[in-house]
C-alpha cells in the first residue's frame, strides 16, 4: 500500500534501444530521496572506471591502428627513396633533395615504431637491449612530447652498452609514462636527467635514474605525487626492482634497477 504522501507515476517515456515493461502499474516515489550509502558510492565509482578502461582500450587500438597504417606507407615511400638512390642519374640531378627526404622518411619511421610500441596489442618479447643505445631516441621522442620547458638530458658516460634482457617496448612505454608524471610537478620548467649505470660483481646489474629537478619556484596546483606503478610493474616483471624518492614538493628520483645480460658483464 502506496502512502498517501508517497507521489505515484503512472507514465514513462520510452527511449529507442531501450527495452521496457508494456505498462507500469505505479512507482512510489517518497518525499525525501534517501542518501546513497556506501556501497552505491563504491558501485559509481567502479562504473567510472570500467568506463575509463574501456576508453583507454578503445583510444589503443586507433592508436595500434593509425600507426599500422602510417608505417605501410611510410615503407612505400622508403622504398622507392632507396630505388632512386640506385640510379645515378636521378641522383646527379636530385641528390641533395632524395638524401633530404630519405632522412625525413627515417625519422618518421622512428616516431611511428614508438608509436607502435604504445600500442599494448602485443605480447612482451623479451630481448637483449642495450639501454646505452636506446636513451637517445627515447629523449629526443620525450623532448617532443614534453616541450622545451622541460630539458632532458642524459648522463652514460663510460658506462658500455649496459644490456638488460626486456621487452623494449614495454621499457619505453614505462620510460615515457614516468617522465611524463614527474614533468607535470614541473609547469614553470625544469630538467630531467637519465643516469645509467652498471654495477661491479657480484651484483652485475644496470641502473636507470630518472631524475626530475625544477627550476626555480613553482605554482602550488603542481604539486602532486606521481603514479609510478607502471615503471615499478615493468622493473617486477624483468626480475629487477623499483625504487624512489621525492626530494621537495616537485623533486623526484626514480631508479630501476635490472639484472645485467652477459653482454653487459664481459665488456
């Protein structure tokens, strides 16, 4: 029995993809909405974040997509640059302009295989890697992501190939992902610094710092604790370790470290 307080709807507006019941006998609606308890809370916000989830998912695969497609032309392109460079004629009258492009095509190439190891539609092929060898390309990709506000440097020197058995796409994606965090405490500008560094025996390991120093003062809204899970993910899954330290409201260091391949240790 329906109070005499309690307001009854006897309509409903039908919406298309939408499956209702033929008719509706009567929803009470009661004077007060009571207040959401904790478990409703706890419901929304898993509904939030199954969404973001599967947004993520969804921005993923148009991303593995976009970036398969780009690097198919990009060969087309690459290929005939190297046919051209073969004829000596063509390269006589347009030398300067096919190396130029040639170069161009190279680097774009670049871009898009980290484009396509952002793409997480693959399973982790553990290689030897030498970390010496890949900073570079992964600074200049940050330096373009990150904006000449922030500097980024790197700082291996006489330290060898220090190589690591990993999946390097998973160690880039981990790289970028941490960088990212620590530059956004960073808006007025600052710099950060890769320290890579290989341990002595017994303990062969390699050691990535990710440093992370501001320039002078900066607005109170960038203070925040970075999220570090992906990195620290990466170092468990290739038997090695995470640790960090924050130095100040904006200061960060974050090191990894990683079983050394034989590579590493007989050089």
């Amino acid at each position: 029995m329906v109070s005499a307080s309690a307001a009854v709807v006897k309509h409903v507006t039908r919406f298309p993809g939408y499956r209702l019941c033929d008719s509706v006998v009567g929803m009470a609606i009661p004077d007060k909405a009571p207040r959401p308890d904790l478990d409703e809370s706890k419901d929304v916000g898993e509904t939030l974040a199954a969404s973001a989830q599967a947004r993520l998912r969804a921005l993923d695969a148009m991303l593995g997509g976009v970036a398969h497609d780009l690097n198919n032309a990009l060969s087309v392109v690459l290929m005939n640059l190297d046919i051209m460079q073969q004829d000596g004629a063509v390269m006589a009258k347009h030398g300067r302009r096919i190396d130029g492009m040639l170069d161009a095509m190279t680097g774009a190439s670049a871009l898009v295989r980290h484009l396509l190891s952002f793409s997480h539609s693959r399973r982790p092929e553990p290689e030897v890697v030498s970390l010496a060898e890949v900073l570079p390309s992964l600074a200049e990709l940050l330096q373009v992501a990150i904006g000449r506000e922030v500097d980024i440097v790197i700082e291996a020197a006489d330290v060898g190939p220090c190589c690591v058995l990993v999946d390097q796409a998973s160690f880039e994606v981990a790289v970028v992902h941490t960088a990212l965090q620590l530059s956004a405490a960073m808006p007025a500008g600052g710099m950060i610094t890769f320290e890579l560094h290989k341990g002595e025996a017994p303990y062969d390991q390699v050691s990535l710092s990710i440093v992370a120093v501001p320039h002078g003062v900066q607005p109170d809204t960038a203070r925040h604790n970075p999220d570090l899970k992906l990195i620290e993910h990466f170092a468990r899954d290739a038997s090695g370790r995470m640790v960090s330290a924050a130095n100040g409201a904006n200061s960060h260091r974050v090191v990894i470290h990683l079983p050394a391949c034989a590579e590493t240790t007989t050089v």
